[in-house]
C-alpha cells in the first residue's frame, strides 16, 4: 500500500500542457502542501519543454498545440 497522495506527481512522469495554461509555474495548484516549494515560472515556449529547477518535475506542452503573442 503507497502513502504517496494521488494528486503527488512521479518525478518520471510528465506534467503536459496546452497554450491557454501559459505562463506555466510549478508547483501547480493542487500540490499537496509536503511538496511545495517557491514558484517558480517554467520556461516552454521556445523549446515546447523544461524541468522544474526545484522539484526536476517535467513539463511539456502537448502535441500539436499553437502558442499566439508569445
């Protein structure tokens, strides 16, 4: 039986993201309050994916999606 809250995210899992989420921050709402840390804003505009400095946690935006004014 895992402790781990299902809203936790593995840090081998990755968090995607579409346009209208953006700025993306981490970490998100939801996060249970053992796993926060400051926010911090993650940068995927240019390469569509980052990690988060604190936590390593993967951030992607999903396939196909169209970024406008940035």
């Amino acid at each position: 039986m895992s402790s781990t809250p299902k809203s936790a995210i593995p840090k081998d899992q990755t968090i995607y993201v579409e346009a209208k989420d953006l700025p993306v921050f981490c970490p998100r709402p939801g996060t249970p309050l053992w796993n926060m840390h400051p926010r911090v804003y993650i940068e995927i505009v240019q390469t569509g994916k980052s990690l988060c400095p604190y936590c390593g946690a993967a951030y992607e935006l999903k396939e196909g999606e169209k970024i406008h004014g940035h």
